[in-house]
C-alpha cells in the first residue's frame, strides 16, 4: 500500500492557481445538506492517522444517514486493505487513476463524478493536497475538511482542530462531534419540515 503524494511543484503551482482563479460560490448549508444524496469520505495518506480515522468509520457514516457513504483510499494497491461495511462502501484507486503529475486524471474524476457526490469530508489531518484537490476537481458542492493554512478555497466548510492533538484519536472525536453538531440539527428541521 503505497500512499498517493502530488508531486510537489505542482502542488504548490496549483494552489496558488487556485487561490487567484477560484471563486468561491455562496451558498445555503441547509440546502446543499437537503440536496445531496452521496457523500465521499477521503481518508488519510498517513497509515497512523489512517488506523485512528478507521476506527471512527461508523461514527462518520453515521452522521451522514440515509445518504449513501463512499469512503475513498488515498493509496495505491489498496484494495482488500479496507473492505465495505454496512455502513459504507470502499473506492481505490490504481495507478491508471493518476496524471503523470501524481494528480487525479480524467477517468478518476469521472469515475467519481458518476457518483453525483453532494458532500465530501478528507480526514487527513496532514497536507494531503490530493485529497482536496480531487474533491475540488469532481465539483462536490459541500467540501469539509480540516483548517490549516491552505485549506481555502479547496474547502469551503473548515473544522477547526487542535493542532498539539494531531496524533491523537482525540481530533478524529472531535471532528465526528463537530458535525454531529452541524448536520444533526439540519436532518431534524428537516423531518420536522416533512
């Protein structure tokens, strides 16, 4: 299992790219939350916060109830390394997956644009470029992901994290609690509503 990394030039190229050229919509949370009906989990590139974040797998699909759940392996020659659940289905990739910048290529982003995602979550805690990007790339409308420095506007929902806890279950904990706040709320006015 080997983690997938953007080259660096291109990844410092592309986000500074992206910082001048992106535009960033505005848009009802409430809304995108009622409209989306797949959601797309990227896990960490890092094989310790990978395990951590695995271990709270459950917790996260459930959040997410009664979208369907996808969970996304930033690695190649991973399959087999995490199998579907009830809660859950595994999307790898391969190497024919990437551009020769170590990027998303065409048939990754369309494979997963086939999925009409309306919400993403990247629980990398690190610089995983990659897994931004990807979601940018595949045009999911409700982008989450954790605030650091380059974060904007590859997300434009930011959970803050404690910085001294990176390598701590605790921030995975955290995250989880943090949007049970945001989209528990959001799917009782919604029952309410209906």
């Amino acid at each position: 299992m080997k983690p997938i990394k953007a080259i660096p030039p291109a990844r410092l190229l592309l986000s500074w790219f992206n910082r001048i050229s992106f535009k960033p919509d505005s848009f009802s949370f409430i809304q995108k939350v009622e409209e989306s009906r797949n959601v797309l989990i990227c896990m960490p590139a890092e094989v310790d916060r990978f395990a951590m974040a695995r271990d709270l797998l459950s917790d996260f699909a459930e959040i997410f109830r009664p979208r369907e759940v996808y969970i996304f392996l930033p690695f190649l020659e991973a399959q087999g390394y995490l199998s579907d659940s009830p809660g859950y289905q595994v999307i790898a990739s391969n190497k024919e997956d990437l551009n020769v910048l170590s990027l998303p290529g065409k048939r990754l982003i369309h494979k997963l644009m086939q999925f009409d995602f309306g919400i993403s979550l990247d629980l990398d805690l690190g610089d995983s470029f990659f897994n931004r990007y990807l979601c940018l790339k595949c045009k999911i409308p409700l982008r989450i992901g954790p605030k650091t420095r380059s974060s904007f506007p590859l997300y434009n929902v930011q959970l803050g994290v404690i910085k001294g806890r990176l390598g701590s279950r605790e921030v995975y904990e955290g995250m989880a609690n943090m949007l049970r706040t945001l989209f528990l709320p959001t799917e009782r006015q919604k029952s309410n509503r209906g």
